[in-house]
C-alpha cells in the first residue's frame, strides 16, 4: 500500500505514465507479431490451396462469426466509454462501463463454445478421424481455425481477467481521475483483441 | 498527470467511431455474398484494414498521443510487412 506521509512522499515512487504506455505498446507488438506468425501461415497455405480453404470455410456459421464480431466492437466502444468516463470523474459510469464490457466478453465467449461443440459433435476437431479423411487444405483450415481463433480466446479470457481487477481498482479508488493509466493500458490491451478479430473474421468467415 | 493525453475524447465521438465500424462490418459482409474472385478477399481486407484504422487511432488514442507511439506502429507494421513479403517471395518462386 502506498504511504501519504510527508517524508514518505519522499520516498514515493516515480511516475511515468507515458513510459507506462510505451511499455504496454511494446508488449502489443509482441502480440502481433504472435498473431501475424499465424496470419503468414494462414496466407501461404490459403494460396497453395484455394478452393479447399473456401469449401471448408462453408462449414462455418457466418452469422455467428458476425454476431462476435458486432460484440467485441461494442465491448471496444464501452471500454474507450469506461476510459472517458473516469477522466471525467464519473466513476460509477466508469464501473458500469467496464461490466458491460465484462458482459460483452462472456457472449463472446459463450458463442465460441457453442461454435466449437457444434463442431466437434460432427466430428470436426484436430486429430479427428472425419478430419484426416479430408483433402490437405480443408485439414489446414481448420487446424488453423482451431488454433487462432483457441488463442484468440485465451487472450479474450485474460482479458476479462485484468478487465476485472480493473474494477475492483477502480472501486477501491486506486484508479481515479488523476491516475488511470492502469485503466488505459487494459483498454489498449482490449482494442487489440477486438483488433486480431477485425481480422480473423473476414479470413474465415467470409471466404463464401 | 503529464503528457498522458490533454486530449480527452468526449463520449459522441466514441459512439460515431462505433457506428463507423458497425457500418464497415455490414458492408463487408455483404460484399463477401457478392462474388468478385480474388477481388473479393482484396476488399475483405481494405475494409478490416479501414476498421483497424479507426480503432487504432482513436479508440487506442494513437492520433492524440505523443509521435513516437506513432513511430513505433510505424515500425513494427514495416516489420511485418517485410517478414509478409520476404516469405511469399520466397514461396511463389520455389
């Protein structure tokens, strides 16, 4: 806990907001670069094996994929809301902010179980008996579904954890309107995995 | 409290940009009905690159922040760009 002493304001430590979100950017390129190892993967092999990328790509429901896709960009809308909210001091919309983007999160995720269950009760999942039957370029899409849209997923879950110590920070007022960068750079953390999805979507979702 | 951000967005500007994507989302997915080829994809990914913009620059704040968080997207786009390029050179002259 940090003091608020005199002499200890002394002692108190340095504060750098903007390294703060430099840091946090850096760490964000790692990310995608991660992601864009993927993307490259998924680009040499939709080139090498076109036709079989769009049959497989039938199987997947567009709708769901738009339906997520509409979600994440709401839940980036309240979380840039909740930012706003705490600069101007309001700091219940603030809270309210983040839970619906809490809430934004667990559709999303609740989507993604009921798109992979659906696919695995047909059979469809790596390693799958159905799957090695198929032609090289259906099992590369759907490995590749599988483990990009999986990641993505962890990275959504993460999210909603930090997202939720932010609330609590928030409600024990260690965020407040004149120290929010931990709030911002959660945010900046949010935008992109709503940012990875601007992607992913398209790429599998939209190959009709 | 410096340099963080003297500018704060209000509220409306939040929701037209979230309206913008909506909309660039619903013109995506109607372009990808319509069968244009390879064309299709080039636009898919115009339009995802479009939507990236408006997040980037003002839901992550890149447009109202110092230049060098610029820079450093800069930077890091140029690098996958290059990493993007070298391996389908690579690839498409085996």
């Amino acid at each position: 806990m940090s003091n608020h002493g005199t002499e200890a304001a002394l002692l108190h430590t340095h504060r750098d907001d903007t390294g703060a979100k430099m840091g946090m950017w850096l760490f964000l390129f790692t990310e995608v670069l991660l992601f864009g190892g993927m993307f490259l993967v998924y680009a040499v092999y939709r080139f090498k094996y076109p036709d079989q990328f769009h049959i497989a790509a039938m199987e997947l429901n567009t709708a769901v994929g738009t339906l997520n896709t509409i979600i994440l960009l709401t839940s980036s809308l309240t979380v840039a809301l909740s930012i706003a909210a705490i600069q101007k001091g309001n700091r219940f919309l603030a809270m309210m902010m983040l839970s619906a983007t809490l809430l934004f999160a667990c559709m999303f995720m609740v989507n993604k179980f009921f798109e992979w269950s659906t696919k695995f009760s047909h059979g469809i999942y790596p390693g799958s008996k159905e799957l090695l039957a198929r032609p090289n370029g259906q099992i590369l899409f759907f490995g590749l579904y599988y483990v990009m849209t999986g990641l993505h997923g962890l990275h959504v879950l993460i999210g909603m954890v930090i997202l939720t110590f932010m609330l609590v920070f928030i409600k024990g007022k260690t965020i407040n309107p004149d120290n929010y960068i931990k709030l911002e750079n959660s945010g900046l953390y949010w935008h992109l995995v709503d940012l990875i999805w601007i992607f992913l979507f398209p790429l599998f979702y939209l190959i009709q | 409290m410096e340099g963080n951000t003297k500018h704060n967005i209000g509220y409306g500007t939040y929701i037209l940009v979230w309206i913008a994507l909506l909309a660039f989302t619903s013109i995506t997915v109607t372009i990808a009905g319509v069968n244009l080829g390879m064309f299709t994809l080039f636009i898919a990914l115009l339009i995802a690159a479009v939507k990236s913009a408006l997040v980037i620059n003002i839901f992550m704040h890149i447009r109202f922040d110092e230049p060098i968080f610029k820079v450093f997207l800069a930077l890091s786009g140029l690098t996958l760009l290059i990493i993007f390029s070298l391996t389908f050179l690579d690839y498409i002259y085996r």
